[in-house]
C-alpha cells in the first residue's frame, strides 16, 4: 500500500512483513528482505559528531555517499541493547538481546540511498520476548525536511516531522519511521549509538 504524506510517499508494511520506509524527493529508503549482516560498529575515524558545525559538504549532499554507506554496520549489539535495556524494552530487568541486521534493497530514485533492518529482541528460550523492528534509511543531505519541531543535541541538526524523525549527519541524513515496538525516543537513542560511526 502506498500512502501520501506531507509530499512524501509512504510505503505500507511490504508482504512477509518486512517494513518499508518513505520515498520521495524529501526522503527515501525502503524494506525488503536480503542476507543478514553483520552488527559490528565502523570505525569512527572521520564521523560526525552532534554539535558539529555544519560543512560545505553538508549543503551539497553527496548523493554517492548516502548510497555507499553500509548502514547494518552503524548499529553494534552492543550499543542496540543498551538501548533495549534504556527504555525497558522487557519489563525483565536482567533481559538480555541480540541484534539482527538486514540490509535493505534501495529504492527507484533519482538519487542514491542505502538501508538497514535492525531487529532487537530479548533472549528467550521459546523465542517469544519483546522485540523492536527499526528500519533506517540513509539519503543525501540536500532532501532534509525542516518543517518540523527542532531537536537539538541529536547530529549536526534534526526536525521532528510529526511521524519519524530526521537527523543530518554531514552530507547524509538518517531517517527512520513505519516502526514496530520502537518509540521516538528509542529511535533517537539508537541514532546517538550510530552517528559516532557515520563517515
């Protein structure tokens, strides 16, 4: 199902229920399913960082950055259940979690992006915990949405557009919605663990 959405499109949960996400001359990126990769961070070198003034770069936005970056590799098991442990994502308070990661195929786009699956879920012996599903889409810088509320302390600058949240990070953005068991708030935080590892 496709849906319009502030001159965007929306694209519904695909079949087999993997998540997509928007796609349109402000956004982009979609679900789908693919092989599963590998949760570790990438090195930092060269990162941006919140609060980081804003380059020349950044207001080109390099489209062949956005569709070269390995977005499955931003998030470490690590960083995503902390996360999980934040926001009490089992009431279990000794839970524990494991990260699967797909990569996601891009979109028909005038432009290039990249995206990533992140499943979270608790550890459990009949595979029944909580679980969260969080599908980030990497795109140029150039299509930031700033209609919304300002967030400040999250990247080099980021809105809240009412239904997800964008984050610049240099030349690209990070944007994430059509969630399962995620709040705002969790995603927020899972971009703080990513953007240190963003290049």
């Amino acid at each position: 199902m496709i849906f319009r959405h502030c001159g965007r499109l929306i694209l519904g949960p695909a079949v087999g229920g993997a998540l997509a996400l928007s796609v349109a001359a402000c956004g982009g990126s979609s679900g789908g399913t693919a092989s599963p990769a590998a949760g570790g961070p990438a090195s930092p070198a060269g990162a941006a960082t919140a609060g980081a003034a804003p380059s020349s770069a950044s207001a080109a936005g390099n489209p062949s950055h956005a569709g070269s970056i390995d977005v499955c590799s931003l998030l470490s098991p690590a960083d995503a259940s902390a996360v999980a442990k934040q926001f009490k994502l089992s009431s279990d308070p000794s839970a524990t979690y494991k990260l699967m990661a797909q990569k996601q195929p891009p979109p028909t786009t005038a432009y290039p992006t990249s995206a990533c699956q992140f499943t979270i879920a608790q550890v459990t012996s009949d595979n029944t915990g909580s679980e969260a599903i969080v599908t980030v889409g990497v795109q140029p810088a150039k299509y930031l949405d700033k209609t919304g509320t300002k967030i400040s302390g999250l990247g080099d600058e980021a809105y809240d557009e009412g239904e997800y949240v964008e984050v610049r990070v240099g030349d690209v953005i990070l944007q994430s919605n059509n969630n399962q068991g995620a709040s705002k708030d969790f995603i927020n935080a899972l971009y703080r663990a990513m953007i240190p590892n963003v290049k």
